[in-house]
C-alpha cells in the first residue's frame, strides 16, 4: 500500500456551534430573554468566536449541528469550511472533528461558542503549550471546558463522561491519568449558560447582549 508523504499543516481551529433555531439554542435563558432574543444571543456569541478566530491567521473549520446550510452561517463561507458535526453524541462529534483534524494538522484547537471572554492571547498560549504536552483544556466554572487542544488524541480522553454534569472535567483528568496522556490545563474561565452568567457577560462584552 503506497503510504503519503504528505507533510501536516501546523495549526488548526475548529469552532464547534449549533443551528441558531428559535427555541433550541441558549435554553436556560428562554424564560427571561425570550426564545428569539436566546437565539440572537446565540448568534452574537458564534459571530464572537469565529470572529476571534479569523485573527488568529490559521486555518478554520465551523462544525455545525444540525445543519451548516442553515443562512446564518452563508456570510462564514471566507472565514473557514463549513461542516457539520458527525455522530450521535457530543463526545462522538468532537472526537471525529479532532481526529479528522489531526489527520492533517500537526495542532488542533477546537472551541464552543459559550465562552466568550477566550481571545487570542488564550489561543496563542494553547498552541505554545502544545509545544510540551499531548493535551491543553481551559475548565470552566460549572465543571466542563471550553477548549481543548491536542496533537496526539482518541476517543479514550471522553471515555465514560457524562457530559452536562458539573464532573466533565474531573472525568477526563481521570482518563488523562489512566491512558497516560500529557496534559495542561489554563485558567479556569466561565462559560455563559443562565441569566447570571448573561448579566456577567453584559458587564464585561455589552457589545454583545445590547438591545437584547
């Protein structure tokens, strides 16, 4: 079997969000905001992430589910390939989009759009840790994470997770230990989920919840 010699790229951002259906998206803050300004929200913060990420001057995937065809997403076309996730669940989806990526791209970062306040400074410092080790995460507050970043990753890492709990994370660091991987973790951030985490990010990015 002829085997390629094809040499990766070095760098990779993969920007995982939802279709910003009314009613679907930013859930918990419906009953406060409303099911259109949730899903305006929503927007706002995915613009906000691919955004960020187009300064960062490296490639780009937008992973999108259900559907990547929806028109929000038509004025990203420039900004990076545009795909949906594969898989049934979250973990499944995010492990086919790392590993897809590191198939090839030597670095790969992948990152939700809940999590406003990462900015290009955080990303510069994931890449420069993956320098030294297997695996970067940036923890949030409710026990999840808002990025991870890898060279070397299988689907072990998300093994028995349970994902929506406030033990994502300490799940994972258990994986990280049993399956021998090298890992860091940046400072812990905070992920936008209810109303007091929305009243949190209109204090500190107002441009993204005015008129909301």
């Amino acid at each position: 079997m002829k085997v390629s010699t094809k040499r990766k790229k070095d760098k990779l951002i993969q920007v995982f969000t939802r279709t910003p259906t009314e009613g679907m998206v930013k859930t918990r803050l419906i009953p406060t905001l409303g099911a259109q300004k949730s899903a305006k929200l929503h927007q706002r913060m995915t613009a906000h992430a691919i955004n960020i990420s187009t300064l960062m001057s490296v490639d780009i995937e937008i992973y999108v589910t259900p559907d990547a065809t929806h028109q929000f997403f038509s004025c990203f076309k420039a900004d990076g390939k545009l795909k949906n996730q594969v898989g049934e669940s979250l973990d499944d989806r995010m492990g086919a989009a790392l590993e897809s990526g590191l198939e090839r791209y030597q670095k790969v970062l992948l990152i939700g759009c809940d999590c406003p306040i990462i900015n290009t400074a955080i990303m510069h410092e994931a890449f420069y840790q993956l320098e030294q080790f297997e695996n970067i995460f940036i923890p949030v507050e409710d026990g999840g994470f808002s990025l991870i970043g890898t060279t070397n990753f299988s689907n072990t890492i998300f093994e028995n997770v349970i994902w929506g709990s406030d033990v994502v994370m300490k799940q994972i660091r258990v994986n990280l230990e049993k399956y021998n991987y090298s890992w860091n973790e940046l400072d812990t951030l905070w992920d936008v989920d209810d109303i007091n985490d929305y009243h949190r990010l209109s204090a500190l990015m107002p441009q993204l919840t005015n008129d909301l």
